[in-house]
C-alpha cells in the first residue's frame, strides 16, 4: 500500500546486483503470530565500488543485524528496504526479524494455509520473510533449520534434502534442510503442516532412484493417485522428448487450500493449490483430470526451464514461462488428444490473450515497464509466450529445436539467463538467421494477416498475396513487420489435398512471411485450390481471406490438418453471428444459414470422425469471445444471437443429438481418453437437448451419473437451458457437498453463470454461503470470477448492478489481497468492445476505484492504464 505515486521499473535500467550472496543459511522459529527469521548470508562485493548494499524487505519487525558477528546500528530502514553501508569486501551478515504470518492474507511470503504454514515467494514473496536481494540474478545455496511445535507440525519442509533433525524439550521439533543447488530466493518454499502422505520413487534413465511425496490434507489420501501417476508420466516424458533428468534425491508435491495461482515449482518442494492435486471419480470432472496432469506437467518441467536456468530479470519471465507452457502443452497432446489441446489453446489465445492486446493492458511477451511484477503473470506473458516458442518449433523442426534447447539449458546451467540469449542458442543450433524473429519479444499486439488469392488457369499458377499489419498499442504506435511462419495446404474441388510446389520443386507447408506484403506463386496447380491457411494455428495472429461457404464446408469435411477442420466451422459460426446481429438490428429473427446447419448435421453423422473432435466441432464459442469479432457492440444482441442460435441447432438437430448420447454412453467410468470423448461428444449433445426440451433424459442423467462429470454436465444442462428441474439439482447437489469447498465450487460456478435477471441477488447470497470466504481465492474465483468473466450478460447489466457488486468486492480485496482484486479487475478494463453506455458506466466505477485511500500498486497500475 501506499500514498506515494507507484514507481515504474524498465527493463533498459538492468544492472547487475552490487552484492552477490553466495550461501544463505536460515533459521526460522514458527509461531503463528510471531514467527522468528534468523537470516545468515555470506556476502561478497560486485567488483571495486563504495555502493551500499540495499536489501529488499516488506512488512518486516527488524530485531538485529551484524556484521562479521559484531552488531550494528549504523544501517538505513526505509519502508521496504535496509541499507548498509562501508562493508567489508567480504562478509557474514546476519539479520534477524520478526513476522506475522496469522495476518498475511495476502498470500505473499509466510502464511497460514488453514492449519498449515506455507510460503510463496515467486515474484517478490522472499522479502516478506527476511532482507534480502531479493532479485532473480542473485542465486545462493541455502540451508534451512525450521522448528515448530511438533504435534500441530508434524512435517517440516524445506528444499532440498533432509540432513538431520531433532526433538527439543519444550514439545518443539526441528528439521535441518540443505539445498545443493543454487538459487534465486524465488524459488525457496517452506512448509509446516500435519498431512497425509502418498509416497512412491521413480528411477531415472541414468538409474538413480527418486523419492516421491505428495501432502494432502488428512482424509484425502485416495485422491492423491493421479498427480502422482502425473509426476511419473512427466518424469519419463521429459526423458523421453527432451533428454532431461531429475537432480535431487526427492520430489515433494504439497497441496493447500489458500493459494493465489495454480501452483508453484519451488526447487524439489512444489506448492500446490489442491485444486490441481485432489482428484478422484467422484468428486473431479474429466477436465479436472486433464488439468492435475498439466499442472503437475508443468511444475515438473520448471526444474530445467526455470530452475536449473532461471531468469536475469522478471522482465525475462517469458524465458520460463513461455518455454514450460510450451513443455507441458507438448506432455499434454503426446498423452492425450493433440488437436483438442491445439484447439483449447487455440480458444484460450482468441478469447483472453487477443483480447488483452486489444485492451489497455497490452503488453509484449517480453514487457517493457512494470509497476507491479504480479499483474505481468499473463496470458501474454504465458499463452503467447507459449506460441512464440511453438513458432522456432515450427520454423525449426522438432530435431533442431531439441538441439537449441540442450544448448541454452547446457550453457546457462545454474546461472540466469535472457530471452535474447535463449534465441541466441536456437538460432546457433539451428544454422537459421532469427533476427527478424525477436522483435515477437518487443511489440505487443495481435497480427492481421491479410491473404488475398489468384489462380491462373493458363500457367496454372496460384498466387497467394499475404499483407501484414499489427495494431498500434498503448506506448508502441509503429510496428514493424515480423517473421510469420504461415502453414499452408492447397485442396481440390473433391477435397483431395495438392502438392506444392514453387519454382518446380516441391516445398512444405510452411511459407515464411518476412514482409509488410509478400507473394508466394505456386505453380502446377491443376485447377481453383482452396487454401488452408494458419493450419494448426502456426502463428498467433488474426486470419483474414475471403473464404466462401463452400470453401469452408470443404475445408470442414476434408482437411487432414484437424484442427483446420474445427477452425473452419469456427469461421462458418462467426459468419452467421455477425450477419445474424445486423439482422437482429433491423428487427428480423435469427435463422441458422443453411451452410452453418448442414455442416453441423455432417459433422454428427460422421462414424468416422474422433469423438473428442466431433465435440469441439459442435460446441458454440461464448459471448466474451465473439465479442473479439466487433469493433463494438451492443452485448444484449450478440446475447441473443448466441442464445437463438442455440436454439434452433437443439431444435432443428434434434434426432441427431439423441443418436449422439445414445450412441456415446460409457458403461463403467475410467479416465482413458477414447472414455472421456464419449463423454465430451454425449455431454455436448445433452446440453443441446435440454434445450429442445428432453427434461427426462437430463434427470435421468443426472439421477444415474458415477461420475462427476456426468452430474455435473446434467446439472449444467439444466441450469443453462433454464428447465424447471435445475433448482432441485442444485439443492441436492448442495446437501450432498457442502463439506467440500473444491466440490462445491462447481455449483457457485454453475450459479454464477446462470442466465436470469436474478443473479446478481444470487451471487450476493451465495457469498453469504457458509463455504464461502473472501480470504479463499478459490472460492472468490469460483463466485465473483466465474460471474463477470463467464456471465457476460448479467455482468454488463445496463441498471450497472454487475458492477457494483465487483466494485464492493474489489473494495475489500485492494486491502487483504491485492494479487487476487487485480485479476478480477480485468472485465473491467477491457471495456473497448463495448457500447458507449456500458463504457460510461464502467469508467465512473473506475475512477471510484481509483480514489480509494490504499489503492494498491496492482490496481493502480491496471486503473491508471485503464483512464488513460
Ligand atoms: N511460477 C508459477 C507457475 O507458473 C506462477 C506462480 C505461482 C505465481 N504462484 C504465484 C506467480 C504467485 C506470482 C505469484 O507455475
Ligand atoms: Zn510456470
């Protein structure tokens, strides 16, 4: 908090640190309110100078320092600093400070996590433990000594290895932990807690066996078995693709209550919101399956991509996040469904990530000014991240990527690293001049690609004219041209896919766009092609070619890139929401075009396709991403549209989507995937009969359902299709779950996205429910989250009910915790879409936002963006 205007910090400004800090041996005494840190470091000098060394430390009570063992008093105290002055070239510093753990709900640091201790130090959480450097370039071995009482704490974690331990007269334990490798402060976690543990090991290729550990709260041990299968499977398969092993002699994974994100890849100690750990039949969908195994995936591979090479700067946190979305995108479609994952990322960048360049907030991948270093963990920072990387891989080729990255983590090991030295390493192990590429790492925006085609019947010849334009951004008016891979396919009047060839010799699909404007002539091309273009999704960009219905029926039915396939449905959906909103504003009904039906009618009487695509095929985008297809518009229509649309698909396909549940019933439920598309494609079609009216069957469905994706999915139905039966399922659902908040959180979700005018006076119940708590991101996530991100309607009431509620609950979380209010905040800076009336309204709660008397540096830093 603070009165002062918040500082910038630019990425131009990087120096290194004045101090290294080579070993860190820390000492920490927990009691809940008045936790005791005795901090020992050993310092050395950056080269010949007389800088005082300036330690990092919020919200500390500071108790003593010395310096080589003799105490001082001559330091400097800001508020979040310590300052030291005429040291020796070399040192032992020793700090000792005091903290409050009980009344950090912030999350930030140490804090309590129900009855257990734990921390979370990425970014800047170190400094809310002891003074420190707290920067990632700094990188020490450290040794932890924690005690607590032992029979609240039995398990005390640190990184690392367990050297020894010990019990203590006054009913106290301690634990000693050493951490061979060195690291960022970051990366440090501390856990104490009493927990139920699944243990296991796993041998690694070189034979070296590996300890395994997942802590759960106790009672959930028979929940724990799929993060761990997870951990083996990411284990082998960073063996297997990318030739990389474990380090350590254990893996400990902690799950807790209260957590900020999703998880955390403190080195060999894992912190875990319980959400990506805890599943079982009966109480986790499919997805949440799906989402344990990406979640483990992607901590694991923090290891190498993060851990053994870190970043110089936080403005480098692309280098790893980027790179280990990449990586456990990757694990997830070598395990699973590659085209679903494709196609869910690909939902995910159109929706958020597009979105967020086209708001106040956008950013480069690899940003250039930051206030607050928590408001930057991004869809930019991560999904696009993700595709940048996912472009060398495609420019490249899976063996000279591999080869880039052995080379950076080989040359970077245990030192930390920049995004420019990573493509440094690519590019060196590739032979291939990717100056033109880097500038994806400086200008923020989403790329048009503009295509425009001529097919010469005489030469036969096919000329594909390629026009790139990126929109100007906050602080970035003029963009240069970037290199584009643009993955293309040619296909036949019969759908039969052609060979192309330029200049006689035959070429891959991939053209490099490097130009402003550029023409690629293929030539032998026998007759009209049409093209598909951004096949897999080959560059985070905005697609514009004049495909015909016919073309994109075509490419619907024949495509053998699938995700082509489902894309060009997408188009065909897109198509007639934009002409049906015109519609709508000349007072003329919504119809289903003829193109759109027959492909949907196709596509569900095709025995061949695979059922998990055949879901994604069929399933309409939300109104937040159709949103993207207007400059601006009035919601309450595209609601319409979209609703409408619904409708007549239930309607008109209705035999169809009975064959469909029918036909895709799994008789015993288990987690292979062949199961969990039946699911998908049988539950897609539930959702479209309740909306024709099936009430039956939704009850039935949810009366017989071993599964919770099967109950959730008819409770679902029910809800959304406003049946008469959802109430019921709601309160049974309710009586059978009101001990399990990660259970319960499904049905806040569900109510929170209902349509109704009511649900802004549900919400404001639900929030009285005794589950819920405004300490508990989870449960704020699952409430007011899921309202104003997936109920765009009601959010964007015209009465301005929507955002009153968020503003009150922005109010209360500026002050407890700043992190979560400043990702909620985000519907509301993302207004350009918008009508002028909604506009209006939204800048007025903004500004009453912004006169609050502690605003915080994350909301400051979004708002102030925001009324620019
Ligand atoms: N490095 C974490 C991840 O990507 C991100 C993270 C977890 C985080 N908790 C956080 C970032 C708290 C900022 C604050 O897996
Ligand atoms: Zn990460």
């Amino acid at each position: 908090m603070t009165q002062i205007k918040p500082q910038v910090q630019y990425r131009e400004d990087y120096q290194p640190p004045h101090y290294w800090i080579d070993t860190l041996d820390l000492d920490i005494q927990l009691h809940e309110n008045a936790t005791e840190v005795v901090a020992i470091s050993r310092v050395r000098r950056n080269g010949e100078h007389d800088e005082p060394l300036v330690l990092d430390g919020e919200q500390l009570n500071l108790l003593q320092v010395a310096v080589n063992g003799v105490d001082i008093t001559q330091y400097q105290q800001t508020e979040n600093s310590l300052i030291l002055s005429q040291l020796p070239e070399v040192f032992v510093l020793t700090i000792k400070t005091q903290l409050d753990p009980q009344a950090n709900t912030a999350l930030e640091g140490l804090y309590k996590s129900g009855s257990a201790f734990c921390t979370q130090c990425e970014a800047q959480g170190f400094r809310r433990i002891t003074y420190y450097l707290d920067r990632p370039d700094v990188l020490a071995r450290f040794s932890t000594r924690i005690t607590a009482d032992a029979t609240a704490y039995p398990y005390l974690l640190s990184n690392g290895n367990r050297i020894d331990q010990g019990n203590l007269d006054d009913g106290r334990h301690w634990v000693q932990w050493q951490d061979p490798f060195p690291k960022p402060a970051y990366l440090f976690a501390l856990v104490a807690g009493n927990f139920d543990v699944l243990r296991d090991s796993y041998t690694t290729v070189s034979g070296r066996e590996v300890a395994l550990e997942i802590f759960v709260d106790q009672g959930n041990l028979h929940r724990a078995g799929h993060a761990m299968d997870s951990l083996k499977a990411s284990m082998a398969w960073d063996e297997q693709r990318c030739h990389l092993e474990y380090d350590l002699d254990i893996y400990m994974i902690v799950a807790v209550d209260f957590f900020n994100m999703g998880a955390m890849e403190n080195k060999g100690l894992n912190v875990f919101n319980a959400k990506f750990v805890l599943a079982d039949p009966h109480t986790a969908t499919d997805s949440d399956y799906l989402d344990v195994e990406r979640v483990i995936g992607h901590e694991y591979f923090h290891n190498w991509t993060g851990n053994r090479v870190t970043c110089r700067d936080w403005f480098q946190l692309s280098l790893k996040e980027g790179l280990t979305v990449f990586r456990d995108q990757e694990f997830s479609s070598d395990l699973g469904s590659r085209t679903v994952n494709r196609i869910q990322n690909v939902r995910m960048m159109r929706g958020a990530q597009f979105a967020e360049d086209a708001g106040p907030m956008a950013h480069p991948i690899r940003p250039d000014a930051v206030i607050e270093m928590n408001n930057f963990y991004t869809v930019t920072v991560y999904e696009k991240g993700s595709e940048v990387i996912r472009m060398l891989h495609t420019l490249l080729g899976e063996q000279a990527f591999q080869r880039g990255l052995a080379l950076y983590l080989q040359r970077f090991d245990g030192q930390a690293a920049t995004c420019d030295d990573f493509v440094a390493a690519m590019s060196e192990a590739s032979g291939r001049d990717l100056t033109r590429f880097t500038r994806w790492y400086s200008q923020a925006g989403t790329p048009v690609l503009t295509v425009t085609d001529e097919y010469d019947a005489v030469q036969q010849r096919y000329t594909l004219t390629v026009q790139q334009f990126t929109p100007t951004t906050p602080g970035q008016p003029q963009k240069l041209p970037l290199h584009i891979p643009l993955s293309v396919a040619l296909y036949s009047a019969q759908g039969e896919p052609l060979t192309l060839t330029m200049d006689g010799q035959i070429v891959g699909p991939v053209l490099d766009v490097l130009e402003a404007e550029q023409r690629f002539v293929l030539d032998q091309v026998p007759s009209k092609p049409t093209p598909a273009l951004l096949q897999s999704f080959s560059a985070p960009v905005k697609l514009d070619y004049p495909y015909s219905d016919e073309q994109l029926t075509l490419l619907a039915k024949h495509s053998i890139d699938e995700f082509v396939r489902w894309d060009a449905v997408q188009m065909l959906i897109n198509k007639a929401v934009r002409d049906n909103v015109s519609q709508l504003q000349r007072q003329q009904p919504v119809v289903v075009p003829r193109p759109l039906l027959d492909v949907f009618r196709a596509t569900l009487e095709d025995e061949t396709l695979d059922k998990a695509l055949q879901a994604q095929m069929l399933m309409l985008p939300d109104i937040g991403s159709l949103l993207e297809l207007f400059e601006q518009v009035d919601i309450d229509l595209l609601g319409q549209v979209h609703a409408q649309l619904h409708k007549e698909l239930a309607v008109a396909l209705q035999p169809l989507w009975l064959h469909a549940y029918e036909h895709n019933r799994t008789p015993q439920y288990s987690i292979a995937h062949p199961d969990i598309a039946k699911r998908a494609i049988k539950n897609v079609a539930l959702s479209y009969l309740a909306l024709a009216n099936e009430a039956g069957l939704v009850q039935q469905q949810y009366q017989t359902a071993d599964n919770m994706t099967d109950t959730l999915a008819a409770m679902k139905a029910a809800v959304r299709a406003e049946l008469t039966e959802a109430g019921a399922l709601l309160a049974d659902f309710e009586g059978k779950w009101q001990q399990d908040g990660l259970v319960l959180d499904n049905w806040f979700r569900l109510q929170a996205t209902a349509p109704g005018d009511d649900t802004v006076a549900r919400i404001q119940q639900l929030m009285t429910h005794p589950t819920f708590s405004l300490n508990n991101p989870n449960r704020v996530r699952a409430v007011v989250g899921a309202f104003i991100m997936g109920n765009p309607l009601q959010f964007h009431r015209l009465d301005g009910a929507g955002y009153d509620l968020l503003v009150s609950v922005l109010t209360q979380l500026n002050l407890s915790n700043p992190q979560v209010a400043s990702r909620l905040i985000t519907p509301l800076i993302q207004f350009a879409r918008l009508d002028d009336a909604r506009q209006q309204q939204i800048k007025a709660r903004l500004q009453q936002l912004m006169a609050l008397p502690d605003l915080s540096r994350d909301l400051f830093e979004k708002i102030s963006k925001a009324l620019a």
